[in-house]
C-alpha cells in the first residue's frame, strides 16, 4: 500500500514539474504566448545575424532572451532596446517594446 508521504511527494514532484515547463519561454524563433513575445532572426547593420525580440510585459524580452541565447548559458549583448516596459506604465501609451540582441558577450 502507498503511504500519503509518497502520494504528498509524487503530487509537489508533479507540480513543480508543471509549473517549470510553463515557466520556460520559448528557445526558438516565433511566437510565444507564455510570455507575450515575438522573436525573429534579423541582419544587424554590421551584417551579422542578431535576435529582435518585441515584448509586452516587464521582464518578459529579458525571459526571451536568456531562452533565445540558452546555447551560451544565456549570456546576450543587447545592441538596441527601444520602449522598454516597467511595472505600472500604459502599454498604449508607450507603445510596443523591442530589443536587439546578440547572443554570447
């Protein structure tokens, strides 16, 4: 018989488990509902290949970006950021943000 510490123990296993997967944001260029962004590869002014991410919510290009660079431990130069949110501001009143990024330093 299975003893109510092991089911408590396989029941928290299984949520921390749930609540990782939902957490991890997308390594791959395209859309991310998990956390409202969108990446894409672009060819940056010195023609190498960089990463534009726009973003809705605070934190969420900085989440993008350490997936995005998961190769290089999440290491990234931001070449460019432009409307980047914080807590408490208008999304309609600031407009869309974006961030450029290049991975490893």
């Amino acid at each position: 018989m299975v003893s109510r510490s092991t089911v408590r123990l396989v029941f928290v296993a299984g949520l921390a488990a749930l609540a990782a997967a939902c957490a991890t944001a997308k390594s791959t260029p395209g859309e991310d509902p998990r956390t409202g962004t969108n990446a894409s590869i672009v060819t940056w002014a010195d023609g190498k290949e960089a990463i534009a991410i726009s973003c809705n919510e605070p934190g969420s290009c900085q989440t993008r970006a350490v997936a995005m660079c998961s190769r290089t431990n999440g290491d990234y130069t931001a070449l460019k950021m432009e409307n980047m949110p914080s807590r408490g501001d208008l999304t309609v009143v600031r407009g869309a943000a974006s961030v450029v990024i290049r991975c490893g330093r």
